[in-house]
C-alpha cells in the first residue's frame, strides 16, 4: 500500500510550478524532471512505522523558516 501524499513535497512542488510558471531561471527544466520521475517515486512510497511518522510531522511543524529560493520549508 503506497503512503499519502506528503504535504512538505506538496507545497515544495507548488512552488516550483509556480517558479516555472513565472519563468524563474531552471525551475522549467526542474519541473520537467520532476514530472518524469514521479510516477516511479510513488510507485516505491511506503508509509512510515507511526513512531516515525508523528516525529516527522512534529519536526515539521516546529522547523524555522528558509527563505524563499533557499530549499523546501
């Protein structure tokens, strides 16, 4: 059974499409290749024990800010 869209990769990927969408420098060719291999990245998702899945969340709801352009946040 595949594991539920993660919601970091969500908002990460949005960004990207709409730095491609803006034609920010490399974020066309970045979606581009993004596309191609997400049906095998899901194809391999496995969800994690639930331990690990309530630290992530917890990790992620109490990580500090990047600013834009800087990685995922």
């Amino acid at each position: 059974m595949a594991a539920p869209p993660d919601p970091l990769a969500l908002r990460v990927t949005a960004r990207l499409a709409a730095a491609a969408t803006a034609g920010a420098p490399g974020a066309r060719r970045a979606l581009r290749e993004v596309v191609v291999r997400l049906p095998a990245a899901l194809a391999r998702r496995r969800p994690l024990p639930p331990h690990v899945e309530a630290a992530t969340r917890l990790l992620e709801r109490h990580a500090p800010a990047r600013p834009s352009g800087r990685g995922p946040a």
